[in-house]
C-alpha cells in the first residue's frame, strides 16, 4: 500500500512535510551549489527534483534521472529547459543523453538506501570512471539512536537498505576518493558521501 501511495507527489511531499518541518537540508544543499557557481548537474533517482525549487539558479543544465513517470511529468512541465528521462539507475551506460552532456555535479538525494550493495559498487564504478573530475554528493538517513516517530517515517519512505555508519562505511571504502561524514541532523541523521568539495568548510561556513 505505501508503495502506491507514495507514487504520486500529493501524498510525497505530504509525507515529506511531516518528517521535515524544518527545511534546513534544503537551505543547506542551497548554499552547496551557491559556492559551486553554475554547474550541470545530473540527479539520479531525482524523484520530483524538489531540490531545484531550491538550486535552479545555480543550475546551467539539468539531466533527471528516475523510474516514476508521474513524477517527471510534472517536473517536465514545471522546468521545460532541463532534462528527464524515466529509466533505472542500472540503465546509465545506455542512456545517449550522457554521452553528449557534459557533467560536474553528481546529486543523489535519498537514493543510496534505496540500493542494494551490488547496485551501488556498480553504480559508483560507472560514475567514477566516466566522471573523475565531477563534484559529487549524496544524501541518506541513517540508523542512530532516531527517535520512535521518525523509524516510522523512515520505515515508510520504502528504502529497504537503510545502513548504520559503519555499514555505509564498509560499502564506501573500495572508493578512496569518497569522503563519507554524518555531521547533520534533521528530523533524524543524515549521512554525506562526497567527493571534489570540502563539504566540511561549506557546513562550517552556512552554519557561522
């Protein structure tokens, strides 16, 4: 039931709303791309591409990624200059649009726990051998200690590779270049993995 709930962006954001009532992820991914200057990004599993309410100014080209296509109908009339397309993240080496755009910013917003291991070192092998030099984040919740309310949400959100840290660190740690960090909470913890930014300098100076 959940699955076909949350198919559709009404009952999305609602659930979003409730384990979000502070936005400030969101003013902080801001402030990320805000110090990048204008990028081309690539989204991957980009949902409803929210973020770009926030981004879209930063943002020189655009490719959404995701296999919901009533989402990315509604981001395709909302942004008509950027780009969706409705495939599978184990489908990116067949995808012609990224052989001809050129790509600097990676973004994964809620994506990793979403993804078995298997899915995630072969997703990871493609995006570091075909972008080496890209800027590259992603965003995940994780197991620590979330108070009774926000397991459920979590529960809800349908990732059914929900990691602890050291977990999401043993998955990481084939890929030296990936930095990985937990030093944001929301409504419960997030987990950063990220390489060619100094997330730590851009955290420390939004939050002075």
């Amino acid at each position: 039931m959940k699955n076909l709930i949350l198919q559709f962006k009404f009952f999305y954001r609602l659930y979003q709303k409730i384990i979000r009532k502070r936005k400030s992820e969101y003013d902080f991914i801001k402030y990320i791309f805000n110090q990048t200057g204008k990028v081309n990004v690539l989204d991957l599993c980009c949902g409803d591409s929210y973020v770009l309410n926030y981004v879209e100014n930063y943002v020189e080209n655009y490719i959404g990624i995701d296999n919901n296509q009533n989402y990315l109908k509604n981001s395709e009339f909302k942004y008509p200059r950027f780009k969706f397309i409705n495939s599978n993240i184990e489908n990116l080496s067949k995808i012609k649009e990224l052989e001809t755009t050129h790509i600097d910013f990676i973004f994964l917003n809620g994506a990793i726990h979403h993804l078995n291991d298997d899915i995630v070192n072969n997703l990871l092998n493609f995006l570091n051998n075909k972008y080496p030099n890209a800027k590259y984040l992603t965003i995940d919740p994780i197991i620590h200690k979330n108070k009774f309310l926000n397991r459920i949400m979590i529960d809800f959100d349908r990732g059914n590779f929900i990691r602890d840290i050291s977990k999401y660190k043993t998955l990481m740690k084939k890929f030296n270049s990936l930095i990985t960090d937990d030093f944001f909470i929301m409504s419960f913890k997030l987990i950063f993995h990220y390489k060619n930014i100094d997330l730590k300098k851009i955290y420390r100076n939004w939050k002075n």
